[in-house]
C-alpha cells in the first residue's frame, strides 16, 4: 500500500502527457476494496484480501479498515500453501481474521475457493474458528477502483460524497456474524 510503484511512475507521467490529462489523484487496489466495502457493508472491513494471478498470490490483511500489509508470494500449484506461506510472512499473530476475499486472477475463482476451504488452517495458523472463504464477482476490484476513485475525485472538484450502506448485504453480513457466534 501506499503509493505507485516507482517503476510506474515514469510511463504514467508520459501517458498523462501524450493524452493531455490532468491527473487528479491514484488509487491503491487494496485501499479501494477496503473503502468499497464498508460503503457496501457499513462497517469497517475485517478480513484477509486474497489477490491471486499466474505467478503469485498477494495476501493482505485488513483489520477495521486498516491495512495492515501484504506480502507477495510466488504461486507453486497450492494455493493454500501460498496463502499460508503469506500470513506466516506477517509473524506471529494472536488471531487471524477468519474471513477471507478472494479476487482477481483470471482463474475460476470458485475452483481456487474449493482449494482454500479444504485446508485445515486451525491446525496451521491462528484461527479462531475455520475461515469463511469468499470469491469474489469477476468485475469485484474494478468497481471498488470505480466507486472510491469515483469518491476520490468528486472530493478533489469539491462535491459532497455521501454513499449509504446496501441494505441486503447489510442483512447478509448480519446472517453471518450471527453464524460465526453460534459456531464458536
């Protein structure tokens, strides 16, 4: 988190140049879920942010809307190996969020999901309970980039932004946090 990769910046300015825009801002992928969910939720997102592609798979912890960091890890053929190697990356824990969005990656999300879900990590790693395991829609990361980029640059013109809660993901998420009590 926390900016654009050096490397990027020198080919954003030249694009910026060569299309005449004016940028007004950026917006980091990890930063926009975590906005993107509390206006969708109405609290502050608690989780681990899976990011997968062919070569790695980022895995970032988020707890009440902070990020904590994420760390990077090559991709071998487990992906519950790799997401595992990345939370061990964060050293010790007392607890680990016990929900987990996965997103992004080109692969079906719902195979890497299956992968994830039959890995004991209460036997591995600090879970209270067994992690909910959720993928996410396909165009999940460019409507987070849409809506908090869309928020980002109504603020920098001066607009109000006041965006409300979606009422039946609020229910759901309710659903589910009563779920997560009686299972523990």
């Amino acid at each position: 988190t926390g900016g654009v990769v050096p490397a990027r910046l020198t080919d954003l300015k030249t694009l910026c140049e060569r299309m005449a825009f004016r940028p007004l801002g950026f917006v980091v992928t990890t930063e926009a879920i975590t906005h993107y969910l509390k206006i969708k939720e109405g609290t502050p997102l608690t989780a681990i942010l899976i990011k997968t592609s062919v070569t790695e798979a980022a895995v970032t912890i988020v707890r009440v809307g902070k990020i904590e960091g994420t760390h990077a890890v090559g991709r071998s053929g487990d992906l519950a190996a790799d997401v595992r190697e990345g939370l061990a990356r964060f050293g010790k824990q007392e607890s680990l969020p016990t929900r987990m969005i996965l997103y992004d990656g080109g692969e079906d999300l719902t195979d890497l999901s299956q992968q994830l879900m039959a890995f004991d990590w209460q036997e591995h790693l600090p879970f209270l309970h067994l992690p909910n395991i959720e993928p996410a829609e396909n165009a999940f990361s460019i409507t987070a980039i849409a809506v908090a980029g869309g928020a980002e640059i109504a603020k920098s013109l001066g607009f109000t932004v006041n965006i409300k809660p979606d009422l039946e993901t609020q229910k759901y998420k309710i659903l589910r946090q009563s779920l997560e009590q009686d299972d523990a």
